[in-house]
C-alpha cells in the first residue's frame, strides 16, 4: 500500500500534468480523475480522448490543460486509436510499460457515452486482441458536454434529459464485460480514493497487455448539487456500496480497502443517504428507491459469490 508520503515524496506525483486553471467546471470529477491518473503515468504518455467533456476542457485555447500528447478523436475510435498509438511505438522500438521509467503509455481517457455505448465495440476489439493499452471510462453517468443524456450507465432512477420520468433500465456493468475478456487488468476507482487512483494507474502501467480502469466522477451540474460536495457524493457512494472498489488482476478479484468491509450488509449505507443529495433523484418513488437498493444488495452477492468461488 502506498502511503501518502511515499506518494509525496515521489517527484512525479508533486508534479501536476493535467494543469489547473482550466475549462472544468468547479468541482468536476474528471479533473480530478485526470490529475491523479496523471501523476502516476508521467509525461510520456500519449492520450486519446474521444468527444466529451474532457475533449472540450483539452482543446480550448490558451487554457490548455495537458502537459503531455494529446489527441482527439472521433467517438467510436478511442480504443482503435490508442491501439494505433501503441502499435507505432512498437514500431519505433519504445520502450513498454515495466521496463522502467523510458516508457511510453498509449490510453484512451472516455467518457461513459463514448464508452459505454459509442465506443464499446471498439474496447471489445482491442480487449479480444490484448493491446497493450490502458483504457479508463471516467463514469459521470451521462452525456454531459450536450446537455445531461442519458446513457448506458446512467443509473435507474435517475432524471436526464432525455429520461424526464427517471431512467427504467439499470446502469450496464462494462468492467464486468471487460473482465469476460479476460484482460490482464480491470479496475474501479473513485475520485474519493485519489491515492488508490494513483496506485492502480502505476499497477496498470506495469502491466503488459489490455487494461480497462472505470473512474466514478460526480459532475455537480449534471447530478445537481453543489460544487463543493462533489467528493462527499463520491464517497457517498462508496460508503453504501452502490460503487464497488475493486480490481480483477488475471480473472482474480479484489476488493478494495474503502470497500472490503462491505461485504457485510449491516456496514453498508442506506442508498437514501447517496441519492437524497442529488437533484437527478429528485421525487423518486418509494418503489423506485427499494429497486435501487436492491440492486446494490444483488451486485454485492455477485461479488460475494465471485470471492467464496476464488477461495475453494
Ligand atoms: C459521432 C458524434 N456524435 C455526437 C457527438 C456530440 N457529442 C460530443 S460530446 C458528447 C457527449 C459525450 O458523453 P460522455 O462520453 O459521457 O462524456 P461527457 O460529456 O459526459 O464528459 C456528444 C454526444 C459527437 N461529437 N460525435
Ligand atoms: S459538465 Fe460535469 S463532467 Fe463536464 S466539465 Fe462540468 S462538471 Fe465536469
Ligand atoms: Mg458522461
């Protein structure tokens, strides 16, 4: 485990790459998903970013905010993109991740739109095909940059603009599907959990192969709340297991510390507590909330299940 002074003391991380002073909006948790995965990858990175918001806050002269490559890319090519970028680097004969600190990172940094539904076919291809990439899905739950859609991981329940009555289907699972790949590397994170971000970014840039990473990233406008509260809703939901911290290291899974202990359903918080504070579960209905609950509960038994099978 990394301590935070470790962390301190390391010379990449009091470096910022993703700079401040840029186009997000106050309490964004892409900001700060980007500015942790950053510390732990360098500047030797090469970044794919399909359209999102993170393609606005990027390309917006003078306030860019990369300090390494970037490139945008239309939406369903992300992964085939970052595929490219690493193939190149092959080519070139640069060094690859765990041959020390001359490395160059090819990743593609997507939204949960481009992720989760536009550019899924495309992840699908370069897991099937294990390229050496990292992939993170920064998870904000919906459309953002074109005025809060609903997407494939918007919760139930939930208000979006094109869900008035809040969303019927549930959130889709892609670090499940990911894992059905069976790619070296699947993880979740929060931007609750910066050091835990930090660390599974180092471990995925150690690895060789294809590694798919979900950042959940509250977005105050989209969600409705505050700015200031964006890291509480974060560990929000955490704490009631609604988002599991976890990774799946060649098919074995692990939790978490934030969510190791919530494999006992008396630790976990009520789902009341997570989505009274956000305008997008504004007038739910009793039904819908029991519903939204009893999805934590089942996903849990699924993780729970998944560990008793590891340990016979
Ligand atoms: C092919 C195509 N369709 C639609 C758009 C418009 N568009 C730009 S950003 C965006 C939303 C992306 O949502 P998500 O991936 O969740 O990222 P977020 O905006 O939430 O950061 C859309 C629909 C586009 N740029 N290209
Ligand atoms: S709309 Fe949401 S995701 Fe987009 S920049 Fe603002 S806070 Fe971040
Ligand atoms: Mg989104």
């Amino acid at each position: 485990m990394v301590s935070l002074k470790n962390v301190i003391d390391e010379e990449i991380a009091c470096q910022e790459w993703f700079l401040p002073g840029n186009s997000c909006c106050a309490g964004c948790g892409l900001e700060i998903a980007l500015r942790w995965a950053m510390k732990a990858l360098g500047p030797k990175t090469a970044m794919i970013t399909p359209a999102s918001c993170l393609n606005v806050v990027i390309g917006l002269w003078p306030k860019t905010a990369p300090n390494f490559s970037q490139f945008n890319m239309a939406f369903a090519a992300g992964a085939a993109a970052a595929t490219g970028v690493s193939a190149a680097f092959k080519a070139k004969n640069y060094k690859f991740p765990g041959q020390g600190w001359d490395e160059m990172v090819s990743i593609c940094f997507a939204g949960d739109g481009g992720t989760t539904d536009i550019g899924i076919q495309g992840l699908s291809g370069a897991a099937e095909r294990n390229s050496n990439i990292i992939y993170v899905c920064y998870d904000n739950e919906a459309y953002m940059n074109t005025g809060i859609q609903r997407s494939s991981s918007t919760p139930h329940g939930a208000l979006t603009t094109t869900t008035p009555f809040g969303k019927e289907r549930y959130k889709k699972n892609v670090p499940a599907i990911m894992a059905a790949h069976e790619i070296p590397y699947v993880a979740t994170c929060s931007i609750s959990e910066p050091l835990d971000i930090y660390e599974k970014f180092k471990k995925a840039k150690s690895i060789e192969g294809c590694k798919y990473i979900q950042i959940f990233a509250p977005c105050p406008p989209g969600w409705g709340y505050l700015a200031e509260e964006s890291i509480e809703i974060a560990r929000l939901a955490v704490k009631t297991g609604f988002w599991i911290l976890y990774e799946i290291e060649n098919g074995v899974l692990t939790l978490s510390k934030k969510s190791k202990s919530l494999v006992d359903p008396s630790k976990r918080v009520p789902i009341i507590e997570y989505v009274s504070k956000q305008k997008r579960f504004a007038g739910i209905s009793e039904k819908t909330l029991i519903e939204i609950q009893e999805r934590v509960d089942h996903d849990w038994e699924k993780i729970v299940d998944q560990l008793e099978c590891q340990s016979r």
